[in-house]
C-alpha cells in the first residue's frame, strides 16, 4: 500500500489537547501520522468526525491474523466515528484508528482505517498524554499491542 | 426546519469538562446549542451514549452541495455514538454532530444528526477549550468550516 | 446473566486519565467494572477500539421497560466504538456502555453492551471526573440514570 502523504495545514496546541482541521482532500491516517511524526507525539487519543470522498477499511481475521479488505467505497459518506490513539513501536509513532461511516441512504460501515480520503474536512481532537505508550509485538496475534 | 426549545435540566461544570444529563423529551441539537448559548461556549468537544425515541439523520451530498436526509426513525433506538463540538460562527455558537444509532435487530445506521427527541436520557462529555474555534464559509463546498 | 471476572493487566494512572490495556480473553464490561471497584472509580467517561472474539448487546424496549437481546456473535469482529461511563448507583460503580462493531464485510451494528470477549486487545482511554456521578432509579423508565 502507498500512502500519499499531505501536510497539516493548520493546529493550535492548548493544555492537554490539540485541535486539527485537516485539508479537503488527504490521507486521514497519513496526517494523523504526519503530525504525530512533526510533534513528537508517543502517546496521544483522538476522535474525530468529518466527510470522505473515498475510504478503504479492514478487519483483523483472527484465522490469517492478517488485516484483510473489508470496505471500500468510492462515494461521499459521513464519517460518524474515527476513534483511535498515537503510540510509540521501535521508537516511531503508530497510528491506530477505528472508523465508523454513514452512507447517502444511512447504512452504517466500519472497520480498522486503513485509507481515506477526507471531503471537505475533517474535525480532529486529539488529546496528548504525558506518558508514553510503547506498542511491542505480541505473540499470540502477531500484532503490535501497546505494553504500559 | 423548527426546533422546539428544550431547558437544560442539570449540570455540573469541572474543569475541562461538564457533564450534562439531558431531560426525557427534548431535541438533542437543540439542547446543546442552548446550552452552549447559556454558557456561551465558543469551543467544545463532545461525546455522548443514550437512547432516542426518533431521530432525523442526514448526509452531505458533495453534488448539489446540500445536507439532504438519509434515516428518518420514529422508534426507540440506542443512541451508539454522539460525537461533535461546538464553535462560532459569526459570533454565535453552532453545533456540529454526527450520530450512530442501534436499531432493536442490531442493526447500526448514522449521519449528520438533524434531530432527535431523547429518551430517556442521553449522557454527555462536553469538554471547554479555553480557545476560540472559529467558523467561515468555505468557497468549495459552501459549508461552515471551522479555520484556527 | 453470570460475570466471568477476569483481572486487570497493566494500567498506570495519570493526571485526569488512565490508559488500560485489557488482556486477551475477557469479558469487556467486567474488567471496567473491576477497574472501578478496584480505583473506586465514582465518576469517569471512556471510549475505546479494540476486536471482539464474540458478543452480545441489546436494546432497551421502550414497551416492556427491559433491555433485550438485539445482536449476538460468535465469531472475530472489530470494535469501533466502545463509549461509555462509571458512575455510582447506591453506592457501588456501575458501567454503562455502548458498542458499534464492524463484521468482516464492513456491516456495523450496535447496541447497549452486554457481554463481549476481547481478542487480542482494547485500547480504553478513561477520564476520571473529580465529581461524583450518581445514578437514581428514573420512575418512568426504570432504568437508572445519572442524577447530579
């Protein structure tokens, strides 16, 4: 998978919260990590709700214990959730994001963000944590799980 | 569209955030744009579970640049996710909220919340910015975008 | 219904948060619940992501005045919003939470939390509130709602 990435274009830091109004068309999570990336974030929560033109989403098949395709709409739809958190693996941040989306007609979809193509915008808070959360690979699942 | 005014009935404020317990009839919009009136908010965020007796859903059609319907439900359903903020326009504050609800099959739909009647109670975090979160019109999609 | 309590693993406490790290198998709303007990948690809102080995929510029926059953899974699911509160009903915590999850074709239901197996992980991010929430049996509903 290729991630284009976009800037962030505009953020206001306050006590213990970030406030991020994200370009009309990005990468959420290209952004999200982009920004984590530039401010160092090793620990941070978010949610969010906006608009995309386009997304792709996946589930963990517990079988494979691979992330597989499970939605990909080339649509506008609302975006109703995007629930997630910024943590650190090998030193680097991760980013880690459930999204939930409306359709024209109200069907509600959702899965693990893997792309998505905000429409016009975007609404991020995001919350940075004083400590770090350190994401290792665990053995069972073959996933990176944060370890306090 | 008319809103029917509902009163705020309890409230607590803390610091960085407030809880509010919403009454047993009342339009959800309508109650947190009161308040944020009230309390002249002029940035917030927010997140909410509860239940509703009917709802009226909505989505941003990117082609004729307007919120047309998508769930309109005069039946009890879980209120699954409320989730939103508060911001000024022209100096007065707007709300901004998208919902998912759960149907009694289970069954999850969502959009743009236009109305809801609460009941029996609808629990919110609303949390303050101490910043001012400012809305303009944004030339391309003609809607109300907040710009920090 | 009968609880299978199942420990909390790893959590470390900060100021106005608390990150938890659920183990792999377990009962989400008994480990809250634990939690609580155990932090004599009187107040806090969470929201969490996470995957789902099985599940069952409900709905409350607005006619019978009882939560019912609406979704039961037995099979891997994403959690894409978990959105909740603690707060305090004579004197014990009790949780309260709502759950969307994304089946591996991207359909999202929902519902009012019953029971769930976490599988591998769910990422909660709790806020505590320095108030006490308590909760009061609501004479029309039933249910008990938080009063302040």
């Amino acid at each position: 998978m290729v991630w284009r990435l976009v800037g962030i274009t505009r953020y206001l830091e306050r006590d213990g919260g970030v406030y991020l109004e994200l370009e009309v068309i990005g990468l959420s999570r290209d952004i999200l990590l982009e920004f984590a990336e530039q401010e160092k974030l090793s620990a941070a929560s978010f949610k969010a709700v906006g608009a995309l033109s386009s997304l792709r989403l996946g589930w963990f098949n517990w079988e494979s214990k691979k992330y597989e395709p499970s939605v990909t709409l080339d649509e506008q739809v609302e975006l109703l959730s995007l629930i997630g958190d910024v943590a650190l693996k090998d030193g680097k941040p991760v980013v880690h994001a459930h999204a939930v989306i409306g359709k024209k007609d109200g069907t509600a979809q959702g899965g693990h963000l893997l792309e998505a193509h905000i429409r016009p915008t975007c609404e991020v808070v995001l919350a940075e944590s004083p400590i770090h959360l350190q994401k290792q690979v665990d053995p069972e699942s073959g996933l990176a799980l944060i370890r306090l």
